[in-house]
C-alpha cells in the first residue's frame, strides 16, 4: 500500500483522535500475552526481555501480535551489546577496518526501527495520552455505548 503506515486504533484513541476520522468498529483486539521468555532468547536479549516484558504487558501493549517483533528486538538488543564489547576488545582502528563499526551501527538502525514500532522511543510516545482510569477494554462499547444498536 501507498502512503504512511496506519496507526492502531488503540493509539489515535490515546491521541485523542487528532484527525477525527471514524475509528474502525471492527478491528481485531488481540490480547495482552503473559511474559515468558522464549527458550532461545539468551544473554543480553534475555535482560532486556526480562527488564521490558512486565512493564509493556502491564501498559497493555504488548499482545500476541507483537511477541515477534519484541523477540527481534531483544534479539538485536543482544546483537548490538555483544558487537559493542568486540569493538572495546579489539580496538576502534582495527574494528574500522574489519567492518566490525559498519555492522553495528546496521544493528542499530534495525534496533531503533523496531524500538519505533513498539513504542520504545521518547518521540514514539511524545504525543499518547494516558488513558483515564475505568476505560474498559471494550474500545468500541467505551466510543459507542449502546448506540450501535438502534
């Protein structure tokens, strides 16, 4: 598709809606995962799960669908921390040369990318609004109420 990427209707929601379109009464919810750790996320990826999982579950962003994408970045986060370490022990010259500073600073754009997309950044989450104490997880019954029905 043309254009820029659509935001979650949960986010405009939090946004106050700012362009006023109709949301969508017909969105998937998907729910809010528990936080075990995939067996293969070791090491540095693994802190990093460990430190960021329980606080975006308990914000109510991280579901289902973004176990992948939050795995990846714990993953990179792992990558970027153990190219960074190779870089100190072997020096900045010689890394230069061995391509070692390249690599990284590709991790790190991919990194930053998906830190972007789950909300990870200060301007990612620069204009989302708390949402006010007692919404209900039913978005739609919350904007609607029962004026769908007649």
């Amino acid at each position: 598709m043309r254009g820029r990427k659509p935001q979650p209707t949960r986010l405009k929601i939090l946004k106050g809606n700012p362009g006023k379109r109709r949301l969508p009464a017909n969105e998937p919810q998907l729910p809010v995962t528990p936080t075990a750790c995939p067996k293969d996320v070791r090491g540095d990826a693994r802190t990093e799960w460990d430190r960021l999982a329980p606080v975006l579950v308990s914000a109510g962003v991280l579901t289902v669908g973004d176990l992948t994408a939050f795995r990846e970045y714990c993953l990179l986060t792992g990558e970027v921390r153990a190219m960074e370490r190779l870089i100190k022990r072997v020096g900045q010259a010689t890394a230069h040369r061995l391509g070692y500073v390249n690599a990284v600073l590709k991790l790190r754009k991919e990194w930053r990318a998906l830190a972007v997309e789950l909300g990870l950044t200060p301007s990612a989450r620069s204009r989302v609004k708390a949402a006010p104490t007692g919404v209900p997880d039913d978005v739609e019954g919350f904007l609607f109420g029962d004026c769908r029905s007649g």
